[in-house]
C-alpha cells in the first residue's frame, strides 16, 4: 500500500470517528462504490490479519494544498437534522486539519433518517 | 397557494435523464410504490429503464444466491447502499452558515410521510418536494383518508405535523403544502 493511499486511509478514519462522535448520527452510509470499499477492506482483513478502519461513508481526497472530504450520514428523528449536520461538518473539518495539516473542504450529506430511534 | 405535482424539469439536475423527460430515479421510485404509475407502464424508455433495473436486481440475486459465504445482510448492504447514491440525486441545502451541509430529498419525504401518518385516519402515499426560496420547501402529499374520520381537521393537523417536523426536526419552513385525496377508506 503507498504512502499516499496510507495517509488517506488515515485521514478518512479521523473524519469517519469524528463524524461517529456527534450525537445523533445513527451511521455513515456508504455508497455502492464505498461498499465495495468496504468488502475489499475485509477481503484484506482476512487475508492478511491486519484490520482496516472502517471508513465506509466517507470519501477523502488529499492534494497538495488541502484535503476535501464528502461525508454520508443517517441521522436520527429526535435531533435537529441542520444541527447534527453543521456539527458532524465542523468535527469532520477539525479531524482532518488536526490530521492532515492542510485545510479541510467538507461536504456533509444526510442522506437517510432513523425515523423510530431506539431507547437504550 | 395551489401547487401542482413539480414537474420532472424542475429537479432533474445531475440524474440519469430519459427521452421522455423522467429520469431512472423517478423509474426507481415508481418501481417502489405500491401502484406503478401508467406512464411507466406505457412509455418504451421507462419500460427499457425498468427492464435495465430489474436485470440488475436478477444479478444481485443471483449473487446472494451464489454458494460462496456471503456475509449476512448482503443483499440489504447493497440495496441501503443503491438507494443512498440515488437518494443524492436530490438534495437541498439546510441553514448551516458556511458549513455544506445538504438533505436528501427522498429522505426527507419519508420523514414529511411519516409525520402525516402520525394524524389518526390519515395515511401518506406519495410526496414530493422542491425548494422554495433561501431554505424553504413546498410540499405534494398524496394521501388516504378514512371515511367519517373528520377529514378537514384531520388534513389540518396533517399540516401542523409537517411544518412542525420540517422546522423542528430538519431546520427548514413550510411555504405550501398541497393535499391530494387519493383514496378513502373505511374501518373494518
């Protein structure tokens, strides 16, 4: 795996946890290409016994100047969608400032809702 | 204020367009209702798009019905994961200052659907959406009322559902919001 691909694997991991942090986000959710993604990251898992960070639902792209980032998210019922989603954006955009040290370009999409949450 | 069901022109922006002026995601989503609208059942390019989509779903099948060991949950993974890129196809920006942050419109019609289901005697069928200036939405909602359930009051309360979830739930206004009575039914 090169350098490259390792440090956006890093990146994305911060901004997968970051965004798993706020409250009232329920998942991220991948796409089919993040999917795919994703069985590949086990399929490497179990070959080779070494874990991938469970990244799926977040794309990174690191370039020179700044690192961009698009975040997909299933958000609850019983929190304010606009607020859960400015916050998942400005912890994604700390993350990977943190990580990356280049400034963060972040897109948040909710792109589903739990409609019946469950009390736990 | 009256509204008419939007147009497909109005919102087809970066979907996958047909002749006929619907796209494959209004296909998808006819293929999802309960009654599949007569366009589709008439139109040659909806009809070659639902084909198209239903030998995707024979393939997906025929994937998870392979002998291989799949991992459990396969087949919904794929689906969450098809309906979640076809789910951005529509989206509308929420008030979040600088921050991108954008709502699936299909997601947010199943919230709008669930908030009218919550009115005793109402149930929501179809429901469409389009932006209404600087984070506002005017909303189509086609609906079942039960007979002898109070059905003007019932429809009003609707309404205060759904602006109350829009602004409450989401962060965005209710501009209009049109009923459509589609079905009555009664209480066995």
């Amino acid at each position: 795996m090169s350098t490259d691909a390792v440090a956006q694997i890093g990146a994305a991991d911060a901004a997968a946890q970051a965004a798993r942090s706020v409250a009232g986000v329920v998942r991220l959710q991948p796409g089919l290409k993040g999917l795919i993604k994703q069985f590949a990251a086990q399929a490497w898992t179990r070959t080779t016994g070494r874990d991938v960070p469970d990244i799926a639902g977040v794309d990174v792209a690191l370039t020179e100047l700044q690192v961009d980032a698009e975040v997909r998210i299933v958000v609850t019922i019983d929190h304010h969608a606009a607020d859960v989603g400015r916050k998942v954006h400005d912890a994604v955009a700390a993350a990977l400032e943190n990580t990356t040290g280049r400034p963060a370009v972040v897109r948040v999409r909710i792109v589903g809702f739990e409609l019946e949450p469950r009390y736990t | 204020m009256e509204m008419n069901p939007p147009t497909d022109d109005t919102a087809t922006t970066g979907l996958h367009p047909l002749p006929c002026g619907r796209t494959v995601e209004d296909v998808w989503d006819d293929l999802e209702s309960d009654a599949p609208s007569n366009h589709l059942q008439t139109c040659p390019h909806c009809r070659t798009a639902q084909a198209g989509l239903e030998q995707l779903a024979a393939a997906t099948s025929l994937l998870i019905d392979d002998p291989v060991d799949v991992p459990s949950g396969l087949l919904d993974r794929i689906m969450t994961a098809v309906r979640a890129d076809l789910n951005l196809g529509h989206t509308i920006p929420l008030p979040t200052g600088s921050a991108d942050v954008q709502v699936s419109m299909h997601a947010l019609a199943a919230v709008l659907r669930y908030a009218v289901d919550g009115t005793i005697g109402v149930r929501a069928r179809q429901c469409r959406i389009e932006p209404a200036g600087e984070h506002a939405v005017r909303v189509w909602i086609s609906v079942a009322l039960q007979f002898g359930a109070g059905q003007v009051g019932a429809l009003e309360e609707a309404r205060e559902r759904v602006a109350l979830a829009l602004r409450g739930q989401i962060g965005l206004e209710l501009e209009a919001l049109d009923f459509e009575v589609v079905d009555v039914w009664t209480q066995p």
